[in-house]
C-alpha cells in the first residue's frame, strides 16, 4: 500500500516562496519609488526650464537697453532681440506649457496659475516688441522699452516664485521618498521580527544584521549594504542591495545635476554682476584707462584668471590696461604685433580659444604666460561701428574648457566695452571740437551768440558780454533768451532776426539799451549796434540753432 504523498510545504518550499514574496515586494516599491524620482526629475526640469526663462528674460532686458537706450540699432542687435524673443516663446509657450508638464500642472494649481500668468506676461511683451517695428518716434520706443521692462520683472518675479514652490515640492517628494523607504524597511524589519520568532534557531544571526543595516540606512547611511552570505540569506540581500544601489544612483545623478545647476546659476549670477558693475561704472566715467581697469578688474576677480585689452595702433598692438599678470608683463607685453593672435581674430572678429600656450603663434608672449603659470588663453575682439578697434586677452592658470554661454559672455562684454570706449572718445573728441570753436568765437572782434530753436542762449562770446556789460564769467545757457529781449522787441529788430529760424540772413541797426535787460546782468551803456541774425545748419539741412553777430554801427 502506497504512502500518500504529503501536502506540507518542507522549510525549503517556505522559504523560496518567502524569497519570492520578498522579491516582489522590493520590485513593487522600487517601481513606486521610481515613480517618485521621476516625478522629481519633472520638477528638476521644470526648474531648469524657469531659470532658462529668467536668464533670456534678463538678456532681452540688456538686449533691448542696448537697443533703446544706447540707440544700438546695429542689425545683430536687432536679430539677437529676435532670436531671444524666438526662444523664450518656445520655452514658455512649448515647453513650459507642453505636454511634459501637463500632468504635474494638472495636479498642482499653484505651478498652473503661475505658469499662466508668465504666459499672459509674455504675451504683452512679445506684442509690445511687435510694435518696435511700427514705433513713429523714439519716445513711442521708449515708451515700448517701459512697457516690456515692467512686465519682464513681473516675469522674473513670477518665475522666482515658481522655483522656490519647485523647490519646495521636490523636496517633499523627496521626504515622501525617505519615509517611503524607512517605512518599507519598518516592514520588512516587522516581518523578520516574526520569522525570528518562528525560525529563531536557524536565521537569529542573519536578522540581527539585517535589523542593523536596515537601522543605518533608515538613519541616513547611504553607504550602508545588507548582507549577502550564507545559503538562503543572499537571494534577499542581493536584492535589497541591488535596490539600495539603484536609488544610490539616482540619488547621486540628481545630487551632480543639482549642484552642476547651482554652479551654473553662481556662475551666471557673478556674470550679470559683472556686467551690472562695468555698466554702472561705464555711465559714471568718460576716461577710457579707467573703463578698462574696471573691466578687467571684474572679469580677473579669480586668482587664477589674468585679463589684458590691447588697441590697435598701426601695425601693433598696444597694451591699455592689464590685471591680474606679473609685474613685467607690462614692459614685456605693452605692445603685440597685430597679426600675432592669428588674423582670424582681426580680419573676421570671432574670438579665438587657444587651449595649449605652444599653440599661439607669438612664441615669446606665450612663453611669457607659461612661466607665470597660465595654461590657456582666450581672445576676443572689440569692435566698434563694425571695426575691430583691440583684444580682449583673458588667460586662464586651470585647465578649463571655455564653455559656449562663457564664450558669449566674453565676446558681449568685450563688444560693450569697445562700443562704450568709442562713445567715450566720440564725445572727447566732440568736446574738444566744441572747445576748439569756442575758442574762435571768443577771439572774433565782433559779438557772437547762439541760440537755439526756443530762443534761449547756449553760447556768449567776450566781446558780446563786453557789449552788454555782463560780467567776464556770466553764463547765460538756459537763463538769456532772445525772443523776450524787450530791449529788441521795442526796436522790432527781433522780427528781423526771427528769420533766420527760417534759414533766410538777416541785418538789423538798433539803438540798443542792455540796461532794459538788467535782470540778465546787462549793465553796458546804451549804443547803437548792426546786428546779424544767421542760421545754423546741422547735417542733416535743419536748423536747429542761429548765430547772432553784435557790431559797434558806425
């Protein structure tokens, strides 16, 4: 007679099948929990979609400050503005609004409101800058510029509040995941404290140390791993660690984005410092060494960047301002031959990036930086009204690769200086000539005055303070105005030279008496004068000023 076979699972049979169960558990809480990273990985786009937002709002800002302000209307002005506006729109309007946030935003009314609102934001500014085009007057322009400037800081305001509920959201997930974890493994200690009771005499020793493990990863041990040896006990502690090591992993991959996005935020923040600091100081300050100085001081703030502008002069480059290099480098460096950097730079004014110092064709000046210690050097042209007026030279001691967005920022500051530099030296050189004219006015034995279109008084000779009787030093600007000279307007002869407003020379004699205008500090005596109204033509035909000429009449 046959035994029947037994329906008992042997200890064997429980334990693959505690393995299994095991198993299962540990992938259905992986899932669950990659479900969480994911959902952190959303929010960390997201945030990097935000600042991207706030960083080529800021640069539409500059952009259209250059272009309204400093009245750049250069092409690549123009065409930059366009292809920042083109970007935003697809960051805003595409991305942010795109099927990648949609379920997040969905469930998130916060984060959809505020997205909605920089939307609508963006929307008047795109259609505020549409009206660039149709703009009939630069105070429309300005007015324009007003407009898009009040909602670019709506914008960014709204953005930064968006980053910091970004932020604070992915932190709770994140929280959520931890306390996931520690209550999983709560669990998993909970059930091995049952099979302990149960299999105390064969697996007391493995529970101890899972329970101690288990206890230092819930503490916040990452680098703690279960155990893996001995017969029934690795299935489990591979598994645990296999999972341990996955969320290991992708902890550490969004610990090096994180902390790769807060350098880079740093990095653009100490940026637009910069570019804050050297525009600030560009307004206060018409002298060029200085501009330099203030530049380069700001772009060598590291010890191990060094930063030099040369200006063309000739055939050679001329050293203007320098920091950061060792003492002789001015007396060996002051000048450069211009087609050193390697014409590119100077015939189609791209920088350059030279990342090994025996590759710069001028063996002594590179030989020159590498006894100092630096290892790579950048040159970026400035050009102003579409010529290449100097170098910028920046060495770098670290082996480092100057990254695009670094490349820009250069080349842009580098341009701004040079532009800056130009409009300084434009206006010195104006200055002078204004000197210089005055000069010949003052030496005229005639009286001669300007005034402008509303009459008031922008230059008085000597000799025309002489006859009048004002004091040597009188200014007038702003205070002397021809069209209520009463002592004129009582002879008529102030119609007569009214018509030189309308581009037509005009005589008047006149018994003119200085002593009716006393309150302008006119004291002279009463004469009889030959006075000659001229117009002044600007280059484009228009009169914007008139000469009057003050003769003795005999």
């Amino acid at each position: 007679m046959r035994q029947k076979s037994s329906t008992r699972l042997t200890g064997f049979q429980k334990l693959v099948i505690l393995l299994i169960l095991i198993s299962l558990s540990a992938v259905y809480e992986y899932f669950i929990l990659s479900g969480k990273l994911n959902k952190i990985s959303v929010y960390d786009e997201l945030s990097d979609r935000l600042n991207s937002v706030k960083t080529r709002v800021a640069r539409l800002e500059y952009l259209l400050d250059m272009y309204v302000v400093a009245s750049r209307f250069e092409n690549t002005t123009v065409e930059m503005i366009k292809d920042d506006v083109s970007e935003i729109d697809k960051d805003i309007n595409e991305r942010l609004s795109g099927p990648g946030f949609r379920k997040l935003l969905a469930q998130d009314a916060m984060l959809y409101d505020g997205i909605s609102s920089i939307a609508d934001d963006w929307r008047v500014i795109t259609g505020e800058i549409n009206r660039l085009n149709s703009a009939s007057s630069k105070d429309e322009v300005i007015l324009i510029h007003n407009a898009v400037d009040t909602n670019t800081v709506l914008v960014n305001e709204r953005a930064t509040t968006l980053l910091k509920v970004t932020f604070d959201n992915r932190n709770a997930v994140f929280s959520e995941i931890k306390s996931h974890v520690i209550g999983s493994l709560a669990v998993f200690l909970a059930f091995a404290v049952l099979l302990a009771a149960l299999y105390r005499s064969r697996v007391h020793s493995l529970m101890q140390r899972l329970i101690s493990t288990a206890g230092s990863v819930a503490g916040g041990a990452r680098t703690g791993r279960f155990s893996e040896s001995g017969g029934f006990a690795y299935p489990l502690g591979s598994a645990l660690n296999d999972m341990l090591d996955s969320f290991e992993g992708m902890l550490d991959e969004k610990d090096k984005i994180l902390a790769g996005k807060v350098a880079q935020l740093e990095s653009m923040g100490n940026r637009m410092k910069a570019v804050s600091t050297f525009l600030s100081f560009a307004g206060s300050s018409i002298s060029t060494d200085a501009l330099f100085t203030a530049l380069l001081t700001e772009l060598a703030r590291s010890r191990s960047i060094a930063a030099a502008v040369y200006l063309i002069d000739e055939n050679e480059m001329r050293l203007k301002s320098s920091v950061g290099f060792p003492e002789e480098y001015a007396r060996e460096a002051s000048a450069v031959w211009k087609g050193a950097p390697g014409d590119e730079s100077l015939r189609s004014g791209k920088s350059r990036i030279f990342e090994r110092m025996e590759d710069y064709p001028d063996h002594a000046y590179a030989s020159l930086l590498a006894r100092a210690g630096f290892n790579v050097l950048f040159i970026a042209p400035m050009s102003y009204d579409g010529v290449v007026t100097g170098l910028l030279y920046l060495a770098f001691k670290e082996r480092i690769a100057v990254s695009d967005e670094a490349r820009l920022f250069f080349e842009t500051l580098s341009g701004a200086a040079a532009v800056v530099a130009g409009h300084i030296s434009l206006f010195q050189r104006e200055f002078e000539r204004k000197r210089f004219y005055e000069r010949i006015l003052n030496q005229l034995p005639q009286g001669a005055a300007v005034f402008d279109r509303d009459g008031y008084c922008r230059f008085f000779n000597e000799r025309a303070k002489k006859l009048m009787g004002a004091d040597a030093g009188a200014g007038f600007a702003d205070v002397y105005r021809l069209l209520d000279d009463d002592a004129l307007a009582a002879s008529g002869a102030l119609d007569e030279l009214k018509k030189a407003y309308d581009g037509a020379a005009s005589e008047t004699v006149v018994d003119y008496d200085p002593a009716l205008l006393a309150k302008y500090g006119f004291k002279g005596k009463a004469r009889r004068l030959r006075i000659n109204g001229l117009p002044l033509f600007d280059p484009s035909g228009d009169i914007r000023e008139i000469l009057v000429v003050y003769d003795v009449a005999d």
